[in-house]
C-alpha cells in the first residue's frame, strides 16, 4: 500500500470516528461535453470540520465511457485535503487549505495549497476568493503547475441558495501549446425545502477545451452538474 493510499484512510478513519454534528456528504453527478470519450463521471466526498476550525475531506471519482454508463467504469482518481477556518470578527474567515489529487493511474499527484477570504455581506449574501497554487508532480511523466482564482459569490432564498463561481487559471509551466490561461463561468442553484435534510443541486458550467485538437484550448463548451448533499 503506497504513502497515499494510507493517508486517505487515515484521514476518512479520523472522519468517521468524529461526532457527526459537522459532517457532510456530497454525491455529484456530471456530465461534460468537452471530456471526449468519458462524458460522464461521479464523484462522493466526506469531509467533517471540527469545532476548533481544522477539517478534513475525502474524494472519490469515476468516470464512465460513453454508451457504457453504470457498467463502463474506471477510476478517476481520489483525493484528501485539510483546512482551517479562523474568523476575523463576526463577518469574515480566512481559510488555508491543502489537498493531495492522485490521477486515475496513480502515477502523478498535484498538490493544491489554497488561501481562501470568505466575506458575510448580509444574512442571505456571501462572497470569497480564493487562491490556488497547483503542483502536479509526475515522477514518470511531464511536471506542471499553475495559478489559479476563483471568486464565489451566492444568495439565499426562501427555498433554497443560487450562486456563480468565475474562474481564472494562469498555466505556469506544461500547459496547452499556444495558451498561458484558462477560465470557467459556473452557476449553480440547490433547494433545502426537504423535511428529510437531503439538499439537491444543480450546476451549469461553461469551460474551454481544445476541439481541433491542436494543443490550444480555444473553443467553449458545457459542463452540467446534478447532485445531492447532506449535512449532519
């Protein structure tokens, strides 16, 4: 069993050992239109955030090959991350973060260090930005890293929460030929009006992709995203 492989149990061990006050699971469908030969993928995440700020999540991924969803799948890879939440004054939090993302053939492994801002501009409106410096490390394949900004901003209703998240990434080194950023535009929605405490969402994302397949990610496409979450 590798070093990573090991610490995603020990982190899930410590996860479930933990009172369940401030748990919470998350199964997401998508379905992406630029993903060539698997369109589809899933994903469940368990992450847990103690009183004291520390949290901790763990990821799993599939993705399935077109015309053989549900019995076509395969790894996409898994990852496990930490944060901490440390409030400054009653409205804002400052979150570092860090997580491991193993590939699907557990060859590479990007390290993600997060800085995150999180404002509370009223009751029902909310914003962050965040940070992200990506370091993929492929010992038997090509190294890359990048830059990358997220700015996140949602409202709550009455029956639920809508929301957008821009996306800017800044490819440092091993991105795509011709091409030194990228971007996405995603909205999303979810209902909170179950009784049961299952809270379905939604989201639509524009992303770019390289069609001609020319090593230039110059065309758009869609990303839909189904889901449901629920917090203990």
């Amino acid at each position: 069993m590798n070093k990573f492989s090991t610490v995603s149990i020990a982190v899930a061990t410590m996860i479930a050992a933990t009172a369940v006050s401030a748990t919470s699971i998350n199964l997401r469908h998508e379905y992406n239109t630029t993903s060539g030969d698997y369109k589809n993928r899933d994903r469940i995440s368990v992450a847990h955030r103690f009183d004291n700020g520390i949290g901790f999540a763990v990821e799993a991924k599939w993705k399935h090959k077109n015309g053989g969803f549900l019995t076509d799948m395969v790894s996409n890879g898994h990852e496990v991350g930490m944060s901490y939440n440390y409030k400054i004054g009653e409205s804002f939090t400052f979150q570092p973060a860090y997580a491991a993302d193993s590939s699907a053939d557990g060859t590479a492994v990007t390290h993600k260090y997060n800085l995150r801002g999180i404002q509370q501009i009223t009751d029902n409106w909310d914003a962050s930005l965040r940070y992200r410096y990506g370091d993929k490390r492929a010992p038997e394949g090509e190294n890359s890293n990048y830059h990358q900004f997220n700015f996140v901003t949602s409202y709550k209703l009455g029956w639920g929460k809508v929301g957008l998240d821009l996306e800017y990434k800044d490819l440092e080194e091993g991105g795509y030929k011709d091409k030194a950023s990228d971007h996405l535009v995603n909205f999303f929605g979810e209902y909170n009006g179950f009784e049961s405490g299952w809270i379905p969402f939604a989201e639509v994302g524009v992303v770019t992709w390289d069609k001609n397949d020319d090593g230039t990610k110059e065309t758009h496409g869609m990303r839909y995203r189904v889901g449901v979450k629920y917090n203990f």
